[in-house]
C-alpha cells in the first residue's frame, strides 16, 4: 500500500511538471525563421518575444496569455492555431502583430494594439493609449528593435544566411543548362547520271521498189515488189 501511494503522488507530480523549456537560441532561430518566411522583420518579432516571455514558451500571464509570444488562447483558436504548441505561438505572434501593423500602418500603434488591443488603439486616435503598461511595453520594444537592427543577432544573421542560400540554390535549379545545339548534318546529294539509253540499233533498209501505173490520171498501186526489209 504505501508503495502504491508513493507511485501515485510521483505520477501526479511530474503531470503537473511543466515540460521542459527550449532552449533560447532553439527558439530566437525558430522566431527568426519564421518571421522572414511571413514577411515580418526578425528583429521586431525577436523584440517583442523577450519582452513578452523572455523566450520562455512556458511562461503564463495572470491574464491567461500563454507562451512564448503570450497568445491568448482565444486568439490562437481564431487564427486556427495552438498557442500551447511552440510552433503554433511564434506563426501566431508573429501573424498578429503584422495585421496590427497592417492595421495601423505604424511599428509602434502595432505594438500598442498587441498589448492593449487594437479596440484601444481606435479609441484613442490611432495613438498609444495612456496605459503605463501599454506605453512601457511599446518603448522597451522600440529601444530593443532599433538595437537589434544596428547590432543584427546571431539567430537574424544564420535565417538570413539561409534563405539566401535557398534562394541561390532555387534559381539555380529553374535556369537549366543550354543545351549545345546539334551538329547541322550536311547532306550531300549525289548526282545520279541518267541512264544513258543505248543507241538505236540502226537496220538497213534495203530499196523497195514501186511500180506504179497511172491510168486517167489517179495513181493506182499495181505492184510493190520488196526485195528485203530488216526489222
């Protein structure tokens, strides 16, 4: 019995153990990936990733707002997404945050609309709204952003690197090889003579003789006396 009661608490324990987190450059390479891929730039989704969970996919707000790019679930559920799935909370983050961008057409009412809502963003203009939450959470982004553009991290410059050389190797494989061009063949068309026909064979002709008698002036044949004829 009391092993039986052992085994249970150590099984409920290690339910409620959260998994064990990524690693942090796993997950600045995943975010930057992404973000390229989706349009966005590394470096404002890597910005908004550390000021929201510090990279940690298992962090959770008293808001509900879960991992790494704190989604709400309700969100994530919209967008199709699983917002307990790191891969999922980084496409949805990052997908968020550009259509507040395209929103608002503005990095930092984008953010303001990530924090606060774009409901708030509305209510007050199109500008920040006067939350210090709101307002520090735009501004520590923006120093971060503009930091990581004049000192690019490691995770922007391998993504970086990568897709370019998906891009090389893509126009190399659609540019085929001209193909050398067949050697022309020549014909040369062979005079053929005519056949040369043998000559007629010429037979002698010996004279035919005719006596013919004229009686009232219209020739009659009287007589044709052949004396040889070849043939």
């Amino acid at each position: 019995m009391r092993k039986l009661l052992l085994f249970t608490i150590m099984l409920v324990t290690l339910c409620f153990v959260p998994a064990q987190a990524a690693d942090i450059n796993t997950v600045k390479a995943m975010i930057a990936k992404q973000a390229i891929e989706l349009g966005v730039e590394p470096a404002i989704a890597l910005s908004i990733a550390r000021t929201e969970s510090g990279f940690n996919h298992n962090a959770r707000s008293s808001h509900g707002a879960v991992g790494v790019f704190q989604l709400m679930p309700s969100t994530a559920r919209r967008m199709g997404l699983n917002p307990y799935s790191l891969n999922d909370n980084i496409k949805g983050g990052i997908l968020y945050y550009k259509s507040m961008y395209k929103m608002f057409g503005s990095v930092e009412l984008a953010l303001a609309a990530y924090n606060a809502g774009p409901g708030n963003v509305k209510r007050y203009n199109k500008t920040i709204p006067p939350f210090a939450e709101t307002r520090n959470f735009v501004s520590k982004i923006m120093k971060d952003y503009n930091y990581l553009k004049a000192n690019p991290d490691n995770a922007i410059k391998a993504a970086k690197a990568a897709k370019a050389s998906a891009s090389q190797q893509t126009v190399k494989t659609a540019v085929k090889p001209a193909v050398a061009p067949a050697q022309a063949q020549t014909s040369v068309a062979k005079v053929v003579p005519a056949k040369v026909q043998p000559a007629p064979e010429l037979h002698q002709v010996k004279e035919v003789n005719a006596k013919v008698e004229v009686v009232d002036e219209t020739p009659v044949e009287l007589e044709v006396e052949v004396t040889s004829l070849a043939i």
